[in-house]
C-alpha cells in the first residue's frame, strides 16, 4: 500500500510539472483526472471496505509433526471492488513468537494458507490483528475493530510407561440396588424376599428349584490418574505421552476416571478421549479452563495412577 501511494504522488507531481511546462489543454485534463483518482478510490471503494471481513480455520487438535495448514478466508456480505485485505499474523508457542504481514485476496471465500509447524508438541496461538481492508488503487485502508484468535493443540505420540502392572484390567460388576433392566445380568438361587418377577422360571423349572436373574451394574468409579508437573519441554512430551497411552488403555477397557494435573485444581472426568483433550487444554492453555463442581469430585480414591517423566511411574 505504501508503493501504491507513492506511484499516486510520482504521478501528482509528474502531472503538475507537466502542467506547468506545457500549458495546452491536455495537461490540464491530465491534472485534474489525477487529482480526482483520490477521492474516486474512496467512493468506489467505501462499500466494499465496510463489507469484507476474515476468519481463521485450523484444526483445534494436531498429532505432532503432522502436515496441516491454517486458512485464513475472506468474507464479505455482498461483493463490491476492493484491492484486498491486509493483517498481521501473530504465531506464538512456548519459546518462541514470530510476526509475518498476509495479505489476501479480495474475493468472497478465497484462501490464504500457512503452514502450521507441528515439529514441537504444545499450545500453538494464532492472533490475527491489524486487520485492514485496502482500497482498489491501494490509496486508503480501514482498520477492523475485531481481533481473531486460533488455539491449535499438538498433541506428543503415546508413550507405553514402564510400569503398567498397576493399571485396571476390568470393572467389577456389582447387584443393582432395587432389581430392574440391566444390560449385565448373573444367575444365582432365591432368597426370601427377593422379587417373583425376577425369577427365571425357565432355568428354574431345569433345576428344580427357584433361581434368580439378578442385573448387575458397574460401581461408582473413584479412579484417579495423577500427572505429575514437568520441568522442561522433553518431561512435558513424555508425561503427557504416557497420558495418552493409559488413557487409551483405560477408555478401551471402558474404565472411566479422573485425571489430576499435579496439586493444582484441574481436574476432570475422562469418559471419551475427547475429554483427556480438553483437559491438555485446560493445563496448556489458561484461557480455555473449564470449571467442574466440587461434588461431581469423589471425596476419597480407590485406585490411584500417578504419572511422572523418571523411568518408572507408580502405581
């Protein structure tokens, strides 16, 4: 844009000599056209750069050294000629923080690529401002008021830790409190006082005696992972590798737990493996801490798996 105001200035003033060295009809023509692709820019221009906008797409989570990009895209309500729009990309991680100038192309819904650099694991932060539509000659820009924010999560491989002896291997199954429909059921004799509708009059008219099919469900699970905090960059990867991988073990022997991150207060359930991502969320990234109610916590933890970067991990 600054080239472009430049060339208008070379030009006024190239016109204006022009005018003065041959005072014909034609130079004054030639000055005044000039003159008037000042305001002419910004009459032509002013719809559209009220209209155009940018947004930012990029996945939210990342295997490192996964290829992957961020697309900045423009928008706009309705399509007026403007030259294009302007910004500064603010890329910032855990050491380090660089600052590169995009400009984009003007058009409804086209794109503008970055590579996003999946090398190290962590919260990569992409901040979009300065944002700034330029007008079809490049003589005016209008500022937007708003500023865009991307979080992406490169997540560190799984990492199997030394000692997994001490991991769950199953959930045991427990009568259900007051009978019912149960998935998980189990055969034993009658009692006084068990329910008739429960009898299994089939196997008892085999056995010749009255059994009952009584529905199991699995316990309130009071289990805990505990992470361990982290000195550096490489403790950080092989905890939160080692996270992943009992969390995966966990989730496929469908154990759900909670999941500490040091002393501190974050702590959350993990039924899914969506939830072991927020709560990396939660630890890397302030600005994305969710609040869970005290009573939701179990009091007191039956099972406990702690997490941390030497070459055992308890259990």
């Amino acid at each position: 844009m600054i080239i472009n105001r430049l060339i208008y200035v070379l030009t006024l003033v190239a016109s204006f000599v022009f005018y003065m060295l041959y005072p014909p009809w034609i130079s004054w023509y030639i000055l005044v056209i000039v003159i008037m692709l000042l305001p002419a820019d910004l009459i032509v221009s002013l719809p559209g750069m009220l209209t155009k906008g940018m947004r930012m797409s990029a996945p939210p989570v990342l295997e490192k050294d996964e290829d992957a990009v961020l697309k900045l895209i423009t928008t706009h309500k309705k399509s007026y000629p403007v030259r294009g729009i302007v910004a500064k990309l603010h890329v910032s991680g855990d050491d380090f923080s660089v600052v590169c100038r995009l400009r984009c192309p003007a058009e409804k819904d086209r794109q503008r690529e970055v590579t996003i650099d999946t090398t190290q694991s962590g919260i990569t932060v992409f901040k979009l401002k300065r944002i700034s539509t330029v007008s079809l000659l490049g003589l005016f820009s209008l500022p937007f008021n708003e500023e865009e924010r991307k979080s992406v999560l490169i997540l560190p491989p799984p990492v199997k830790p030394a000692n997994t002896l001490a991991l769950q291997h199953g959930t045991h199954l427990r009568p259900k409190p007051g009978g019912g429909f149960s998935e998980e059921h189990d055969m034993r004799h009658y009692r006084p006082g068990d329910p008739v509708r429960s009898i299994h009059w089939k196997v008892s008219a085999k056995f010749d005696s009255l059994v009952i099919r009584e529905p199991l469900v699995a316990p309130p699970h009071s289990r805990l992972v505990h992470v361990r905090a982290w000195k550096n960059v490489a403790e950080r990867d092989l905890i939160l590798g080692r996270l992943r991988w009992v969390s995966a073990y966990m989730l496929k022997k469908q154990l759900p737990f909670y999941v500490r991150y040091s002393e501190e207060s974050i702590i959350s359930e993990v039924t899914q493996e969506s939830d072991v991502v927020d709560f990396l969320l939660c630890v890397l990234d302030g600005s994305t801490k969710k609040e869970i109610k005290s009573s939701q916590i179990p009091a007191r933890f039956s099972w406990v798996f702690r997490i941390d970067a030497g070459g055992r991990v308890e259990g």
